[in-house]
C-alpha cells in the first residue's frame, strides 16, 4: 500500500499547490481592480477550472485516509467484525464508482476534445481539465478497490504491528 499512499500524497500537494494557483490569483485580481480597475482576464474561468481539478486531486488521499463521511446510524450497534465488513464493501462500492466516474470523464474529455469546446473567455480548452481529472480518480478506484479487498492499513497494524503505516 506504500505506493498508493505516495500517489494519493502526490496528488494532495498538487491539489494544494492548484488551490494557493486559484487565491493568489484571486487576491491579485481583486487588489487590481480595487486599486487601478484591472482584473485577470478570466480569473473566475481559471478559479472554476483549477477548482474541479483540485477536487479530483484530494480524492485519493481522502479515500486513503478514510476521510469520506459516513453514516453510522444504522451500524453503530453492530459487532465490530459486521462493521468492517460493512466498511470494506463500501470501499469496493466506491472503487465501482469511482472506476465509473474516471471512464465516463475520459469521453467527456474525448467529446471535448473533439468537439474543440473551450471556456467563454479565455477559449481555455476544457478537454485539458478531464485529462487532469482522470488519474487521481482512477487513484482513487484502485485506492477503494484495494482497501475493499484487503483491509484498511490501520485494521492490518492492529493485527500486526510491523506492517503499521
């Protein structure tokens, strides 16, 4: 799992380094145009863009984390063993729709692409954002798929301390 876990890191740092992209040029935008009534061309083009990428980047650290919310109601009372079970299902559940959601931006990618589609004022070209989106949501669907199958890191160091992450 130590190469998941360095993929997901990976994609977290680009996602944070796409995020402090987006406010520091928002900050430039808004100091611009309240001093010399200058913006950024298309900074809310740009905002909207990095932000879908961004999204996409932290998803796989999430997974890896268990960062995903989850409702417990029903499963509090549970036995212990039930609710790992439960939880490892719902990871498989995920990896399916996360393997779903990364094919289907691969032909919304393909369509823009060969449709040219681009943002209204910069003519950015919009098939660039899937293209960034896809390898973190596929990360993401191996991440799931691999803790569906095997067990969560931290359920493995209980049982075994030395592979502890």
């Amino acid at each position: 799992m130590n190469i998941l876990e360095k993929l997901a890191k990976s994609c977290a740092v680009m996602a944070g380094v796409l995020l402090t992209f987006i406010t520091l040029m928002t900050c430039i935008s808004i100091i611009g145009r309240e001093t010399i009534g200058q913006t950024i061309s298309g900074d809310f083009e740009l905002s909207g863009v990095a932000a879908g990428a961004a999204i996409a980047l932290f998803m796989p650290w999430c997974q890896f984390k268990r960062g995903n919310i989850f409702v417990d109601f029903f499963t509090a009372k549970a036995s212990i063993s039930a609710q790992k079970k439960m939880e490892r299902f719902g990871a498989l559940l995920l990896a399916i729709v996360m393997a779903l959601v990364a094919w289907r931006t691969v032909l919304g990618g393909l369509n823009a692409f060969s449709s040219n589609s681009g943002t209204m004022l910069l003519g950015f070209p919009e098939y660039v954002v899937y293209a960034a989106m896809v390898p973190p949501l596929a990360l993401t669907a191996l991440i799931a798929l691999h803790q569906g199958v095997f067990g969560f890191a931290e359920d493995a160091s209980e049982a075994n301390p030395e592979f502890a992450v």
